[in-house]
C-alpha cells in the first residue's frame, strides 16, 4: 500500500512561531510512518517557504527541524511549490498568518486539503473580540469586557473600562494567542501600560474582567458530527500563567480529567460544542473555560489550532478519551480529507 504525503507547514510570522516549531517537532515523532510520508516546510520570521526535511521512518532523536537560526535560504521556494497532487497538509502554525484564515485561503486556492477550521471560523475565532461578539449570539457565558481599538479615544476608553471593570483587568491583543502580549493590571497605571505592550502586536484591543478561577478546557474534534472530550483543567505553579511559563519553564500540571462535578463537566461540554458550531467549526479546536468558586461558568477563548507539543492540552485530553496521539493524527487527516471534498461538491 502506497504512503499519502502529509505536509506537514511550521514556523510562520507570528510572535508565536517558536510554538510551532515545538509543536511540529512532536507531530513528526508522533506520525505513524507506515501510513505516511511526511515534508517539512518551515516559513520563516520574513514569510519565505524553505523546503527542509522529509521523513519515511521515525526521525532520529536528534533530528532537528530547521528554525530561523538554522535556516538555509539556498532552500527557499515559492509558496505554491508545496503542492502536491492528493497530499494533505497539516499546518502547525499558531497565532496571525496561520491561524487566522490566511493560510487556509492560500490552501483553498491551491486546492489541498488542510487539518483544522476553514478560513471564516479560523479568523472569527482569532479574533478575540468578535468571538465575543459570535457567542454573545448562542448564548454562551462570557466575562465582562471593553475594547479599545488604536485611534479612539484612549481616554474614554480608560473611563468605560473603570466604570465597568474591576481591578484585575486583564488586557489582550485581539489577534494573539499562547498568552503573547497579554498583561494583567492591578490599577490605572499598569492598565495604560497594558494596553501600551499590547498595542505593539494588534491594533485592537480586548480589555477584561479578571476573575479567580480554575481554568479549564474541553477539546473538539470533527465536522458536522463534533465530538467533545472530558475536561481537563491547568494547574499552575505561576500565578499568570503568561507565554514563559506555558512553553519556557513549563510551570504547569495538568488535571485529566478535571476534578470537577459531573454537572459542570456537561455543561462545558455542551457550550464548548454550541460555541464550535457558532463560529462555523470544522476539524478541531480547544475550547477553554473559567470556573469560579460559586461555579460560574465563562468561555475564555477557541483555540482552532491548538499546541501539539509534548505538554500540550489538547492530544493529551484526547487520549484520555482513548485516542492515541498518533490516531489523533490520521483522524485529523480524514477530517481534512472529508471537508475538502465536502467544500469541491459545493462549487457546482
């Protein structure tokens, strides 16, 4: 039996891109081999596409991926040089011109199948403060929250925010994610400051409530039939658990399935469900949650592509569920399959 072509993209232009490279470099060990050739095609911090490795077996323990200290610009390519006929393309990329909808065009436009959400649900979830707007819609609970964007009036901004906000505030790009940019403020002056450090990746600006809370996520995956996992929740060792702690110091735990009343478990499940509909979901996405002491329930974000590295959430809740991480993979890859076919049917 002949190998499909996974092409497998990573790196890319984001703040986020030292996650992907994390990410990918687990993919490649995880992927079963018997089934698929893989090609690795790093995007660097500029936007080139360098053609680097291709595996047929499992990559050796010091295989290392091209990253930008190590890339090789005699290898660049044009973008579209990535096609290949009945190839299926994984991009493990994360943050803005990955996972934003952009690289799904690109996708479409070639004509190859692509793991993960398509170009509207990927750019409404990147978007902090439309998804906000999209779950306000079905219903799903979400903190309180003001928007600033870049050229309004930052001082009526500030106002809105104290008449409606307590300290903590937490501030966010609305076009980031892995915790890039985010702060928390404690009062007027670490607020401004917020903001200030998060003008620097978005010109738009989401301004939320802080609460105290256990921070829990449920995973998704498929397309017109979604499945959810149990909760698991991250156990922190940090009281901000910012982009150093998450992916530098790995100062977390996690709780799998979290230890959480069965009710609230169903609850999340079904609104992390409702949510993945509401923005058009397909593939996967993890979606994750705030519960507080008196057992409110908020939705804090999708994440349409999640991290896939050794300590990420999102194949560790599915194996929970009984679905290996390399089985994880191949039903990503039919997934894609399916949709790509699904979306060729609908240009009658």
């Amino acid at each position: 039996m002949s190998k499909q072509t996974l092409v497998l993209l990573y790196g890319g232009r984001s703040a986020e891109r030292e996650v992907s490279v994390l990410s990918a470099e687990s993919l490649i060990r995880a992927i079963n081999y018997d089934h698929y050739l893989v090609k690795t095609y790093f995007i660097t911090q500029k936007g080139d596409f360098v053609k680097t490795q291709e595996f047929s077996s499992l990559p050796k323990d010091d295989d290392k991926l091209m990253t930008n200290e190590t890339v090789d610009l005699a290898k660049v390519i044009k973008p579209s040089d990535i096609y290949e006929e009945n190839a299926v393309v994984f991009p493990v990329l994360h943050g803005p011109m990955g996972e934003d909808g952009s690289i799904q065009g690109f996708l479409e436009v070639l004509r190859m199948p692509y793991v993960g959400t398509n170009i509207l649900s990927s750019s409404v979830a990147m978007d902090k403060i439309t998804t906000k707007h999209v779950l306000e819609s079905a219903g799903v609970p979400q903190v309180a929250y003001t928007v600033y964007i870049e050229g309004q009036d930052l001082e009526n901004s500030i106002r809105e925010t104290l008449d409606k906000l307590k300290f903590p505030i937490f501030v966010k790009p609305a076009n980031m994610g892995s915790s890039v940019g985010i702060s928390k403020a404690e009062d007027e002056k670490s607020l401004r400051d917020a903001i200030a450090l998060a003008l620097k990746y978005d010109s738009r600006i989401l301004i939320e409530q802080g609460v105290v809370a256990r921070e829990i996520e449920v995973g998704l995956l498929g397309n017109s039939d979604v499945k959810t996992t149990e909760a698991g929740e991250v156990i922190k060792d940090v009281a901000f658990y910012d982009y150093k702690a998450k992916y530098i110091d790995n100062k977390i735990t996690m709780a799998i399935p979290a230890h959480i009343d069965g009710e609230v478990m169903t609850k999340m499940r079904q609104y992390a469900e409702a949510a993945f509909r509401a923005i058009g979901g397909c593939g996967l996405s993890r979606c994750d949650f705030f519960l507080t002491e008196d057992g409110s329930i908020y939705l804090n974000e999708l994440n349409t592509m999640p991290g896939f590295t050794q300590w990420s959430m999102y194949p560790l809740l599915w194996e929970n569920m009984g679905l290996s991480y390399s089985d994880l993979i191949e039903e990503l890859v039919r997934l894609a399959q399916e949709m790509y076919d699904k979306r060729e049917s609908h240009l009658i």
